[in-house]
C-alpha cells in the first residue's frame, strides 16, 4: 500500500522551506495521515515485539545481516515516517499515533494536534509546549 500520492495542500513558508497547514487543509489531510499512522503503529509494535524476543535470547539488532525481518521493518518504518514529513506532518509519537502540522497563528508558529482515534484536529499547542501543553482548538481563535 504505497502512499506516494499525499493530496495535500500546503503552503510554503519561504523563509524556512517549512510547511504550514490551515486548520481545514490539515483536516483534509487526515484520511491520507491515518492510513499512514495505521501503519506506522503497526510496523511499530512488530519491532518492539522483535527486539523484546532479541533481548530474551540475547542478541542485538545490531548482530541482524542487513536483509533480516528486523531490519526489513525498521526500513518500512522509515519509508513511512517520511511519507509524514514529506508533506509537511511531524510525527511525534509512534504508540500514540500524535501527529503536529506546523501552522501560523497571528504571526507565531503553533502545532495543530492530532492523536491517532480522533476524528478531527481539535487541539493545539505552542511549539515548545508538547502534548502536556494540548488546548482545545477554540482557544486559538
């Protein structure tokens, strides 16, 4: 299931090269983001699982031959993660399935929030403040 065609807009921020979402194109970008969560949670807790069962029969993913299962997935996981930062999303937390989109709010760069079960953007908070700092999307406006 390749996931190479992000129908998403948006903007550009020349200064940066950074992308900033609206709170609707955000939005909009979220059945695309949650196939691609799926998976990366998935793939995510497959190679917990792997390097749970390494550790208990003492090995290192570092002793794996580049071709392993392990390293396979570590590689999906990537390819993955950067379909996310391709269009401008920033994963924050692979068992969570926390997504930001950087946004601009009366001249500031906020994070626009998204956990991984809801159904829309409800949330945001400031760019050093984290998930702790999550507000409901109405106090921005």
């Amino acid at each position: 299931m390749p996931y190479n065609q992000a129908q998403i807009k948006a903007k550009d921020q020349p200064s940066s090269g950074k992308k900033f979402f609206t709170l609707d194109e955000a939005n909009k970008s979220l059945g695309y983001v949650r196939r691609v969560v799926d998976d990366i949670m998935g793939v995510y807790s497959q190679v917990v699982a792997m390097r749970r069962k390494l550790e208990e029969l003492g090995e290192s993913q570092f002793s794996l031959s580049p071709d392993s299962e392990y390293e396979q997935l570590m590689d999906r996981l990537g390819v993955l993660v950067d379909e996310l930062h391709q269009m401008g999303a920033e994963l924050k937390d692979f068992e969570k399935g926390l997504v930001d989109f950087p946004a601009i709010h009366k001249d500031r760069e906020v994070l626009l929030c998204w956990k991984h079960g809801e159904d829309t953007i409800d949330h945001w908070h400031e760019v050093d403040a984290g998930f702790s700092g999550r507000q409901p999307i109405d106090k921005l406006k």
